[in-house]
C-alpha cells in the first residue's frame, strides 16, 4: 500500500542529490564517525532522533508554541537558494526544497512539535489532538480548532479538509504523497478509479470512506489499521488547500496561506518574498512562531556562492540562512574553524547500500562476503569523509526510532576498511572462488571514485569484478528493473516520517517486487513478509519500533539481502544576527519555525 514508485524516485532522487556534495574539502578528518568532537555531537544528537514519536493530546497541541529564548520581533530574513521550488501546491510536494517553504506558508491537521533535545511529538495542527482511533484503527476522528482562517480571512471547515483529501486523487496531482489515498482507496494507482476527477464536477468519497458529520469534524475509515495516519498527515503534502481558492492546476503558483506567512511577491526562477500572514493565529499553532516581518528569497545561488555570501558575513548576508543548500565541500573546513558556531550539522534520513541482487546471489556466504570486504571508511571518502556521512552498522539511519548506536554484525565499525582475510574464506567456504560480479555504478565523478575502491576491495577477497556504468540521469530505472542483470549496485533510501514502516516495508517485502519497485535486492523471505503484515498492524508506535528493529536485525543477520555502506549528514551555515537557529529532526535542515533577528 505505499507510494513505491513516486517515492523511490523523489527520496531516491534527494538522496543521490545529498550524495552528491562531494565534500572532499574534510576527507582528511576523522571518517569513522562517532570519533573526535564532530562524531560525538553527532551521536548526542541521534539519541533524541531515535527515541519512538510520541502521539500528543489536546493539551499538547494547543498554542501559542514553546517561547524561544531571546527572541525579537521584525527585520528580514535573507536567503540564498539555488533552485526555484519544486511545487507550491501542497498536494505536489514531497521533496526537500518545497517542505522547507511548507512550514512557513502551510498547515495541515497534525505536525511535529519538537523538544529542545531533538525529540519529537505529533500534535494537533489544525485539529485539536493527533487524532482520536477506534474500530481497532481502522477509524480516526479529527475536529478542528477554532479560529482557523486562511490568508484571506475565511475560516477553515471540514469542507475544505475533505477538498484536500479528494483533490489528491485528480489527474493533475501526479508528484505528491499517496500514503492516504491508497489506505483509504486501494494500492497502487487503483484509488484514483475511487474519484477520478477528483470533486471538481461535484462528486466525493462515500462516507463510508470520508465523512464530514458537522463543519468541525473529520473521519476517516480504512479497510485496514492504520497507526501511523498522524504521521503521514503530518507531512507537507497532505496541508490543506481551501476549497474556494483552489485553482487546480494553477494552484501551483498561487497557493492560499494558513501558516504564519504568505507569498507577496514570486517571480519563478528569480525570487520570493514573503509577507506576515496577519490571519494567522499563533493561539491555534503548537509548533510555529512570527518573529521576522518577512522572507526574502532569491534563486540560482550555487552551494559555493551561498556559502562564500553567508560566510562572510557582510551586510544582508549576516541575517542569511541556507533553506535547503549545504557547505560546499571546497569551504568546509574553513567554515567548520572560521564559522564553528554558525552552523547547523546532523544526520539525514538516508542510508547508502549495496544491494545484492538475490535471484543472482542466492548463497548467503558470498552475501557475507561481499560484505565484509567492503572498505566502508574509504568508500565514503569520496562522498565527503566525516562532515557528509559515517560508516554505516545497519540498514536503519540514526534518524529513525528504534536506532542502536554501535550496532555492527559485519563489524564494519571495529574494521571500517574491511576485513579481506574473511571475506576469502567465506567465499572459499562457498567453492566460488573467482566468482563473476556485475557491477553497476553511476558514471557521476565521485561514484566513479567509489567504484575503484570497491573494485579494489572484491577483486582483493577473490571476486572478478565486472564493471559497468550506467547513466546518472536514468540510474534508478535501470537498477530498478526486476531483470537487471547485475549482480550488485548501491541506491541510497530515506524514510518519509519518523518510523521504520516507511524504510522496511517498501524496501524488504517480498510482495514489493516488480519493475520500479523500491525492493532493489529481491529479497522474498516468508518470516520478513508474514512479520511486515504482523507489525504494520500494530496501534502502539513505541510497541512497533521494537518489533521492526528486531525485523531489521533478522533482515540484517539471517538473509543480508544488502551490505550497509555510510549514513549521510547535513552541514548549512547561517549569518551572524540569525538567532533560534537548531537542526530540525523531521527536516533535516535548519528549523525555519523559530528563527529570529537579534537585531
């Protein structure tokens, strides 16, 4: 029932960009991770990340939000971006660039109130809790608070919750999530045949399905539980668009403001400002504040450009942030010492692999042997050493409840470059000496480096490693066919929210096998397949964490259908007069909802 296509390209796709910073300016520095002061902040940062999401009250989700200390009301706040916006409409968003900008201008149902210690709960948004369960899951009842208007003045009813719902299953919605509608309307692409145009001639969901009793409530009915809906509702996608003012496709220039700011001014490809929403209520809002007057956005500012303008730390660029941008890798160590307390730094939700393809690789000793052999430390290296990532234990990321720091069966930790003796054996163990591996590896400068070493590593425990290269542009399509014909190939996976629901299921379910499937290794063991449908029905997130992380240790331990490479990290810098800067746990970036000027 998950989005796998439109999600394995977009989180594939943002991976691929976050490995792509190359931040070769640090490869110097330590590349065990979790070593020297940058690891070990690190590591204090990913306990809070990895505690199970809470599900808050309604005394959780009242506002005003939490006071930010020192705060001050007005100016400007600059930034530097290096692309336009992906979408504007909430219903299209789901990659990074766009939810950044969400938090500023959209608000849905529930989002995440985040302590100051990383930790997260989710709260009532617009409705007055995370949302009330019953039948077993199956239903959710949410009711709005009041007060709720939009930037025009009008007010928020269940009428316009079930717009956004319905208009998701349109024809012109082609780039968002599909969590929601495939719960409530079938898997796949199935759920649009439920409302095909949407409620634009005047149709709707059955109430059965979608049900609006009275202008404050909503209720939702799956056919199947669904613990994790104020999770999933919780994501930009899902923010709501006002029934009145939508514009369908033209939406997508023009959205209607709910959050504490609005767009004045937007010239696509150039810039955009934002205004205060003087509509927005911060009495209904338990995670947003409204310090600064405004934002001043400005497009086509390279990684080096916006790192060198807030750097230096002149005139505007001193009230600068970076909204999705990182360090460039040439400027890294120079803003680490010039800059040390003007940076924002954490793990990203995205775990870097190397599959091995089980319908070719079908003995686990050569599996473990493979994986053994890899030089984790070195393979990163290219990637941007200690600063970009760290070598990786599991195939869980430190961003996800339930992660266990140290955890290292292939101790790829103790040797993080690699352990050929092993790797021999395991492989003459298995009578495959001089076994052929195809490789593919995307023809890009620091997955060109990367091969070398992996290469080195193989042919160094006895494989014969052919090589092949694959374009960039088309790198998912070609890996993710079923009938591939390679042996092994990395990919790079991230999770949509805070759970190990959206890394496993997608990832390691035998029924997710098929052509642009996020399933990249084939792995199709009963014990994991009849356990993802086990666990997914689990109400009590806390309960099921504990039960997918003994998953991903018996996916991990017992098949190794991937061998666990790096965990990928974040590195922005802001300008000095920035105060309330922190690194958002959801985000991965710098947390947008309590910035302010100092002055």
């Amino acid at each position: 029932m998950n989005p796998i296509r439109s999600r394995t390209v977009r989180g594939a796709f943002v991976a691929l960009a976050a490995g792509s910073l190359v931040l070769t300016g640090c490869s110097g520095g330590s590349n065990t991770g979790g070593k020297g002061e940058n690891g070990t902040k690190d590591k204090e940062a990913a306990k809070a990340q990895s505690l199970a999401v809470e599900y808050g009250d309604a005394a959780d989700s009242k506002g005003p939000a939490a006071e930010v200390k020192g705060a001050k009301q007005g100016g400007t706040i600059r930034v530097y971006q290096e692309d336009d916006f992906s979408h504007l409409d909430p219903g299209q968003i789901y990659v990074s660039d766009a939810g950044q900008l969400s938090t500023l201008i959209h608000r849905g149902l529930t989002t995440y109130k985040q302590a100051d210690d990383g930790s997260l709960t989710v709260v009532g948004d617009l409705a007055t809790d995370s949302g009330k369960q019953s039948d077993g899951g199956k239903t959710w009842t949410y009711t709005l608070k009041d007060g709720i208007k939009d930037e025009e003045g009008d007010p928020i009813t269940s009428k316009d919750i079930r717009h956004t719902i319905e208009r998701l299953y349109a024809k012109h919605i082609t780039d968002g999530p599909t969590y929601i509608q495939q719960w409530l309307s079938g898997a796949g692409t199935e759920y649009r045949k439920a409302l095909p145009d949407g409620p634009y001639k005047g149709k709707h969901l059955p109430d059965s399905v979608l049900e609006t009793p009275d202008e404050k409530t909503i209720v939702f009915h799956f056919k199947d539980p669904q613990p994790d809906l104020p999770q999933a509702l919780a994501m930009p996608g899902y923010s709501i668009v006002p029934e009145e003012d939508d514009t369908k496709e033209k939406y997508d220039q023009e959205p209607v403001a709910l959050g504490p700011y609005k767009i004045s001014e937007f010239k696509p490809g150039k810039s955009m400002k934002l205004v205060r929403n003087t509509n927005w209520d911060p009495k209904t809002d338990p995670a947003r504040h409204q310090f600064v007057d405004g934002w001043n956005i400005t497009f086509n500012h390279s990684r080096a450009d916006q790192t060198e303008r807030i750097l230096s730390d002149r005139g505007e660029s001193a009230n600068a942030i970076q909204l999705s941008g990182s360090v460039d890798s040439t400027k890294v160590r120079q803003v680490v010492q010039d800059a040390k307390d003007r940076i924002i730094q954490g793990y990203q939700p995205y775990v870097w692999q190397l599959n091995m393809n089980m319908d070719r690789i079908k003995d686990k000793r050569i599996r473990d042997a493979i994986t053994y052999a890899l030089p984790n430390a070195q393979i990163l290296r290219p990637d941007g050493g200690s600063y970009a990532g760290e070598p990786a234990g599991g195939l869980l990321a430190p961003t996800l409840p339930g992660y266990e720091d140290g955890y290292d069966p292939y101790g790829k930790l103790d040797k993080p470059n690699g352990d050929p003796e092993k790797a021999r054996k395991l492989l003459k163990e298995a009578g495959k000496e001089g076994m052929k591996l195809v490789y593919a590896y995307a023809n890009v400068p620091h997955r060109q480096k990367q091969a070398v070493i992996i290469e080195t590593a193989l042919e160094k425990a006895g494989f014969d490693v052919q090589k092949k290269d694959i374009d960039q542009a088309t790198w998912y399509e070609q890996v993710g066919k079923v009938n591939n014909g390679l042996d092994i190939y990395m990919t790079g996976w991230g999770q949509d929210w805070p759970s190990p629901s959206t890394v496993i299921p997608p990832s390691y379910d035998g029924d997710q096998i098929a052509d642009g499937a996020a399933n990249y290794s084939h792995i199709n063991d009963k014990h994991v397949n009849s356990e993802i449908d086990r666990i997914s029905k689990i109400q009590d997130p806390e309960e099921a964490t504990k039960e997918w992380v003994k998953l991903h240790k018996y996916i991990v331990e017992k098949v190794n259908p991937a061998a666990p490479l790096y965990y990928t990290k974040q590195l922005q810098i802001y300008g000095s007069n920035v105060g309330g800067a922190r690194y958002n746990t959801v985000k991965s970036y710098i947390d947008l909802s309590q910035l302010y000027l100092k002055k």
